[in-house]
C-alpha cells in the first residue's frame, strides 16, 4: 500500500519512534496525532501545522470513544498507528517498585491499541484497502528479567495482533506489527548500547507498511528470532544483558 494520500491516525506522535513517524508521513499523507496535553504535543503542534491533534489520554477509560467523536461524521481513516507505550523497569521486589505502575503499562501498551482498533475499525474497513500497524518488540519474542510487565504487555499485543489478523482475513484491513530492537528514544535514555536511530527505525516501518510485512522484524530483531527458535537460553541470555 503507497502511502500517499492517506489518512493516518498515529498513537506517541510526540516523542521517539512516533515523531518520527510523523515527520516521514506528513509530507505526503494526512497525519492526526492523538495525545495528551503537554510540552511535547505543544512543541509537536508548533512544528508540523498540519498535522490534526486529538487531545486523549490513552490511560482513560472511554479515550478511544473520544477519538471517534473527534472524527468528522463520515471520515475515513486509512491507517491506525499503535506506537504509545510506557515501559516500567524496576524489579517486583525492589524497594521503589510501585505495583500501581501494572495497570497503568497495561492500559497504554494493550488495553488502548485494543480499544482504538475496535473504535476505528468501522472506520479502516470504509477504505479501499487499510491496515493497523501494531508497533511492537523484540521483548515480546524473548523477554528480559527487567520489565516483566512491559514484556508480558508486548507479548500480549502480539498474541492480539495474530488473531485479530486472521479474523479480518478477506476484508481490506491487513493487520501489520513491526518488531524493534533496542532504538534510541526517551523510553530509553541512559540504558543500553548499541541502539538504532529512531528516523531509521521508523523508515523501516514505514517501508515495512508499504511492502505488507505481515511481522517486520526490524534490525537484530530477525537474528533474535530465529536463535530463539534454536537455542532459547542464549537468546535469553544476549536480551538480559541487553
Ligand atoms: N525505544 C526502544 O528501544 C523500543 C524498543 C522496542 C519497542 N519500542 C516500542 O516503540 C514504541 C515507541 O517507543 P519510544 O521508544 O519512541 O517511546 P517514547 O519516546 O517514550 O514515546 C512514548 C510515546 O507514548 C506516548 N504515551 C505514553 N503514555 C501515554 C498516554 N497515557 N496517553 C497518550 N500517549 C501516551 C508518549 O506521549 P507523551 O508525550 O504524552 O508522554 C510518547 O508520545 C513503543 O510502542 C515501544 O514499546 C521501543
């Protein structure tokens, strides 16, 4: 699918992988943002005028409810982005581990991307081909004993994303997931090496959409897979130190 013309509705447009993908599609596409108030989305607003921003927090209940409602009445929506995420790190048994983190990672990384497909899909399937891409990660693969919950949320946003793929099989929305390695963003500062810039990544997605990459694994995420496959220890090994 050319992405050219489209309209394109974007989760985490303010900051890393997201802002990336913003900066890439606005030139040819239609692109609204949906999030919070904040410095981020004011600086994001400034600098991309005609991007359309529906403000939302994806930790509320009813926020994919509010997208819709921001929509015009009978507008089509080409592509859903689900790229919002949170990712909490510290051990269940670390003395400043705050178990009130479990439902907010939850809610942002699976509940909402459930939520706003089943919100736009009446919307996605009014389009002479559609798809969601479902932005993903190598921890879903093979998790690492740091996040445990953001690894079970990826996880589980793979699992949502394979069914929800074969339900719509036949219609004219592809259901798409892009899985990234380590990417230089926020999410990440001050941890790890070896990370991939977020404009690359977020090229690589964007060619992954255009060539219908049911599961684009993205940079050392294709080598991880298959190890995994073979010899499960190691690759659990090489993602702990990670
Ligand atoms: N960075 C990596 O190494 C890496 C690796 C694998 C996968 N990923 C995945 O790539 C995606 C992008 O990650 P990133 O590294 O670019 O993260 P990031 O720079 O931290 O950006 C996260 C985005 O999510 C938005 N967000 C968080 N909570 C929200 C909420 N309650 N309501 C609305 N928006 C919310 C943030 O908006 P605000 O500006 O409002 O905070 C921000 O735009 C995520 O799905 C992540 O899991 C990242």
């Amino acid at each position: 699918m050319e992405l050219r013309n489209r309209h394109i509705v974007v989760t985490g447009g303010t900051s890393g992988v997201g802002l990336e993908l913003v900066r890439l599609l606005v030139a040819e596409n239609r692109v609204t943002v949906v999030g919070r108030t904040s410095p981020r989305s004011a600086r994001l607003r400034e600098e991309f005028l005609s991007v359309g921003f529906i403000t939302a927090d994806l930790l509320e209940a009813g926020a994919a409810r509010a997208v819709v409602a921001a929509l015009a009445e009978d507008e089509v929506v080409d592509g859903l982005i689900n790229c919002a995420a949170i990712q909490c790190t510290p051990h269940f048994n670390d003395p400043d581990f705050d178990p009130a983190s479990i439902p907010r990672e939850i809610a942002t990384n699976l509940t909402a991307p459930c939520e706003l497909t089943a919100a736009l899909l009446p919307r996605l399937l009014a389009a002479p081909e559609a798809f969601i891409l479902n932005v993903n990660s190598a921890l879903a693969l093979v998790p690492k004993p740091d996040s445990a919950v953001y690894c079970a949320t990826k996880a589980a946003l793979n699992a949502f994303s394979l069914s929800l793929r074969a339900q719509l099989q036949g219609t004219s929305v592809r259901i798409l997931q892009a899985f990234l390695p380590l990417v230089d963003t926020p999410m990440t500062a001050g941890r790890g090496t070896g990370k991939l810039p977020a404009d690359r990544v977020a090229r690589d997605i964007l060619a992954g959409i255009e060539r219908a990459v049911e599961d684009n694994d993205i940079g050392k995420v294709a080598l991880l897979r298959k190890l995994h496959r073979f010899l499960p220890g190691i690759a659990r090994k090489i993602v702990a130190r990670g």
